[in-house]
C-alpha cells in the first residue's frame, strides 16, 4: 500500500469549533447541513438537543447560526447549498452558558453582561434590568427592527411575516453542574435560570427558531418555566446522527487519513502486513463506534476519531478531554455503579426527562454524561418507552472500569494509593486476556492474585463481595455485561456477550467460607511447599484423600514435620472439595435453571463458567462448551482426579 505524504492530508480541524474556521482553513467538514435544513424550515420551532460533552455541539450551533444569518458563501459544496433553501436571514442572539463565569453569586450579573454585549453590536441600547428581561428586550427591538426594515437577501423572496429573530443556547445545563454540590449556589442558580426562562417564554411569538444544547434535560426546569413546548430530539430518529460520524461519514470524508493510519500501524506491527483499511476499521469500530440514541444509528465519538486520525495511535481521547468531574464525585456516593452499567432495561424517564436531583440516579448520571449508551431499539408498551443501554466501546469501556469502577472498590480506606491501582489494572487486564483464552487455570491465579491485594479492613465475607471485585476484570474484554441478567427462572450471576466471536459465557459465582483452621494459618501451611524426606508431594494436589492423610497424622508422635504436613494435606483436601462443591452448584444452578437456553437458541456459541471461591483467595475456574444438550451428562459427575484447578 503507498504510503501517502502526512503533509499532503487535508487539515482534520482538530480544534475548530466556529463553522466559519473549516471555510478559512480549508478543513475537512462533515456535512450536518440537511440535518439543520430540516430543522430551520420544519413546523416546529423549539427544540432542545442533549449528547454527552465533545461530540460537536457547539461546531453545531456554530454552523446553525451561520445558516440563520444567509452566509451562503461559506456553505459552498455542502449539501444546503444546492437544495434550494430560502436564505432567509435572521437576526441570531446566541449564548454560550460555558463560556463565561458561573459562580451563583455573580451568574445574573454575567448573562445580563452577555445579552447587553450582543444588543451593542447591533446599536441597540437596553434598559431593562436582569438578564430575562434584558433578553426580551433585545428580541422585541431586533423583531421590529427586521420588519420595519428589512434585510438584504440575494435571489430570495422577502417574507415580512416570519420572525427575524432566532435564539440559539449552547450547554444551558453548564451552570448547574458548576454548582451541582453546593445546595444553596444551586438552589439560586435555578431560581434564576427558571426566570430567565419564563421571561424568554413571552417573546416566544417573536422567535423564528430556538435552539438548546446541553448534556441533559431537567424536566422540572422547562416545564415550571414554560418551555414545555421544547422538542427533545435526544431520542428522534430522524437526527440520530446530527453530532458524532457514522462510518460511511469517516470513509467518505477521512480516506486518505484512514490509508496513512493503516501504513503507519502496519509499519509499528499493530496490523499485519497487507492489511487494509477495513482491517483497521474493525480496530476502529471497537474503540471508538457504538455510540447510539435510537438504538440503530451507530456513531463514533467525534473527538476521539479526530485526535486517532492526528496522532495515528488508539487512546482515550473522549475521557480525557469530556469526562465530566461531577460524575466522579457521584461514584463515592453510589455503590451501585457496577449495576448500573450493566443493567440491561431502563425506562426513558429515568434516562431523559428528570429533576435536578434525580441525576443522582447511577443509569441517567451514565447514559447523560456518555457511559452509556442504547444498544437497541426502544421497546413501546403499555407501561411506556423503554430502553435497553450498554457501555459503547473499549475506550469508555476501559476508561469506566479504571478510573471508576477499581477506585470505588477502594473507596472507603485509604491503605491502597493511587500508585497501587496501576499493578491492580494490570492483573484485571492479564485475567481478561487469560479469560477469553479459556486458560482457567491462569485466571484463577490472577483472580486470587486479585483478591490477596484486597486489604482486610474492607474485607467481606460474601458472595457479593467477591463478585463486584471480579466485575472490573470483564470490563477488559470487548463485549457486552449484563449482571443479574433475567431469564424464564431466576437470574443468572453475570452474562458477557463477546461482541466479534458472538460467544456468550454464562457465568456463575459460588463462594464458600473455611472454617478448618484459623484462615491466616491455613493460608500460611497452603503456601509452604510439602518437601519432607521420603514423600512424593509433586502431584500432592492430585492424590489428596481422607486416609493419606489419616496416616500422616498417625505419625505424628513419631515425627513433628510429618504432622504438619499432614495437617496441610488435609487443609488442602477441604478446600479442593469445597471448591468442587461451589463449582457442582453453579453449574447446576445455571443448567437447571436454563441460563443457557434463550442463548442457544439465537444461534451463539454458550460457555457455562464456574467460579468457586473459598475463604480469602482460593479460586476454581472451569468453562464447558455448551452444544444443543440443554442438561449435559457431566452434571452429576464425580470428581475428576485430572480435573485442573488452581488454589494457592
């Protein structure tokens, strides 16, 4: 493949966030422009649009306001600039909650400075006092003003009656996740928002086209203060794709750049020689696509494919520039984060239409901020629009689980330091790849490496336990989760959908206490290797039985290191059978119960796991293949004495 000169690419536009910044540049821009056609000349006039922070909301408004002010010049080679659209100007009052300070103490004093900064690029001198007042002001003189003289148009017909006013409102939610934790800033924040609101609520009749963005929808705002005829396009089919790429978007517009990233990964041995750019695009897909808002549309994260196509290495782009801070101090509040990015339904009005404090709610905090998102199409039924979400692809995947989901383990003590997390990450990551390999004895040496790190402060003695300390671990593998994932019968543990192989393992975790010994002592002995004189230990994991150890012990006046070696064996023994025991129940559970079956029968490849847990760290793992025998033979089996297991 020739490798096409890095100077020779067009400009990405990395850091472009005003539309008229492609057109000076020469910048590559994918084309929304039908998409806001639509919208501009559509029946409806007021619309809110809410995606997580940088997906391209503000290069949106940015290229809305130009449309609305007749700048046909910069539109040449876009689609509006040959559908025949009226360029009908407008006078545009755009306000960007983000850009200026939002401290509640000063917020009226700064968006009433904004509004009389936009009034004075027009002439117009305002008199009113506050923000809402002052903004209805501005609106009512620039409507008379624009019909009592109207604006040059080229090649268009005039149309005196339209409103020349339009609004357009970039991150309205900003303020209030500024003052999200102080109870009082944002209690007056609101007050004042709601206001501000209510007023623009009279001059609405004025208005050609309002427009707000914002990461989520606070209900109780819009409605209280009169803007309950908004039309939430969130979920609407028809502008799926209005921010982000889709992958013909990428093609189309970024080849070359696509050519350049497949040469260079060849040349640094990520892809094999020969590979091409559909090789890359699978890479690609995995890392940086899933993202959806009508459960069908798929869309790639626009800063995230930006920055890949600049630096030609995968990252965490959209984590590292768009995560929101709020998010992490709501995970030390909410403990059920590992369910809640997991869980397969959600009802929309848990996800989208809310108050303020309902953002505490762990679903809408993800789905809102980017975590997650619709895997599917919503289901419509008498109890009303659901959803069922995931988390999109590796990046946010990687980024949810470590720098959320590990650190919430460890939340409440502070004995492991955030240089430990690293080594930590690292076991979850060497699990997951041991995991997807079927190396079961790897994983569950990693597993108990996992588990021996955990500090005995916050130890627990429970199932739950163990499991949400393994959850972070299937983060690692590409696919899909779903913990308590609900079938005919019961729940099962935790069900992961790898998402190329389309293999499902149906996991289940048993967990045992050991009550032989004390278990630091047991732990100890396990450890110590058995290398008497006259014995054979090599194989003592294999040959572990009731009388070999009745014998040892029968030495014992006899010889001390004998004794003790026979109280490891039997330790031993009562751990290897209770390992057998946890792992005969999940199987057991997951067959009778029939996880398996609703897999089965959509045509995947399903692995039963068994993961058996006793005291502090002795792990089983064990995968059997399930074929079409919904009850296999191997259920009621005896021990295996060459069954592999490891415990420490």
């Amino acid at each position: 493949m020739e490798e096409q000169p890095h100077s020779q690419l067009l400009d990405l536009g990395l850091d472009i966030v005003e539309f008229v910044g492609f057109k000076e540049r020469e910048a590559v821009y994918v084309d929304k422009t039908h998409l806001i056609q639509e919208l501009i000349t559509g029946k409806r006039n007021q619309f809110l649009l809410t995606r997580p922070r940088r997906f391209g909301k503000t290069v949106l408004v940015s290229t809305m306001e130009d449309i609305l002010l007749g700048r046909r010049e910069l539109f040449e080679n876009t689609s509006i600039s040959t559908s025949g659209y009226k360029w009908e100007r407008s006078h545009v009052i755009r306000l960007d909650m983000a850009s200026f300070d939002v401290d509640a103490d000063i917020f009226e004093h700064n968006l009433s400075e904004k509004i009389r900064g936009i009034a004075s690029r027009f002439a117009i001198n305002l008199n009113n006092k506050g923000a809402g007042p002052l903004l209805v002001e501005l609106i009512e003189q620039l409507y008379d003003f624009s019909n009592k003289i109207p604006l040059p148009l080229k090649d268009t017909e005039i149309f005196p009656t339209i409103p020349k006013v339009a609004v357009l409102i970039d991150e309205y939610d900003f303020p209030f996740f500024e003052n999200f934790y102080d109870s009082i800033k944002l209690g007056t924040i609101r007050r004042r928002i709601r206001a501000f609101y209510s007023a623009l609520k009279t001059s609405l009749g004025k208005v050609r086209f309002l427009f707000l963005t914002g990461v989520t929808r606070f209900l109780s705002l819009t409605s209280s203060s009169g803007l309950n005829n908004l039309q939430d396009l969130t979920f609407a089919k028809q502008y799926a794709s209005i921010c982000g790429f889709t992958e013909k978007e990428i093609r189309d517009n970024y080849n070359d750049y696509l050519v350049s990233a497949c040469d260079e990964l060849i040349g640094e041995g990520i892809l094999k020689q020969g590979s091409s750019v559909d090789k890359l695009f699978d890479m690609i897909r995995d890392w940086y696509d899933g993202y959806s808002w009508d459960g069908e549309t798929k869309i790639f994260n626009p800063i995230s494919i930006l920055n890949f196509l600049q630096n030609n290495e995968f990252g965490r782009y959209w984590y590292d520039t768009g995560a929101p801070e709020f998010l992490e101090q709501l995970q030390l509040k909410n403990v059920d984060y590992f369910k809640a990015a997991t869980k397969n339904i959600v009802y929309s009005g848990k996800i989208s239409a809310y108050n303020i404090r309902r953002l505490l709610y762990p679903q809408a905090a993800l789905f809102q901020t980017g975590y997650l998102t619709v895997k599917s199409k919503p289901i419509i039924d008498q109890k009303g629009k659901s959803f069922t979400l995931c988390i999109p692809n590796g990046e946010v995947r990687l980024s949810f689980a470590e720098d959320c989901l590990i650190p919430n383990l460890y939340k409440d003590i502070n004995r492991v330091s955030a240089t430990d997390y690293p080594d930590i990450i690292a076991l979850y990551q060497d699990f997951a790849n041991a995991f997807v390999s079927f190396d079961a004895v790897r994983a569950a040496e990693i597993l108990q490496t996992v588990f021996a790190k955990i500090p005995h402060q916050i130890h627990e003695q429970t199932e739950s336990f163990y499991k949400s300390h393994m959850l972070p671990a299937f983060f690692f593998i590409d696919g899909f989760l779903s913990i308590e994932d609900s079938s005919g019968a019961g729940d099962s543990d935790l069900v992961l959908q790898t998402r190329n192989d389309d293999v499902v393992f149906i996991i289940e975790v048993k967990y045992s206490k050991y009550s032989g010994s004390s278990e630091d002592e047991s732990l100890r002995q396990a450890s110590e290797p058995l290398d008497s004189p006259g014995l054979d230990v090599s194989n003592m994991e294999l040959s572990l039985d009731p009388v070999r150890t009745d014998a040892l012990e029968a030495c014992a006046d006899e010889n001390s290191e004998l004794y003790a070696q026979a109280q490891n064996h039997k330790i031993n023994w009562e751990i290897m059978k209770l390992l057998e025991q946890g792992e005969r129940k999940a199987f057991s559970q997951i067959f009778k119960k029939g996880y398996h079956i609703k897999h089965l029968n959509l045509g995947r490849k399903v692995v039963a796991v068994s993961v058996s847990v006793v005291g502090r760290i002795h792990v089983k793992i064990k995968f059997e293949i399930i074929q079409d025998n919904p009850v296999p033979a191997w259920l009621n089996f005896a021990a295996d004495p060459k069954c592999i297991y490891a415990f420490l």
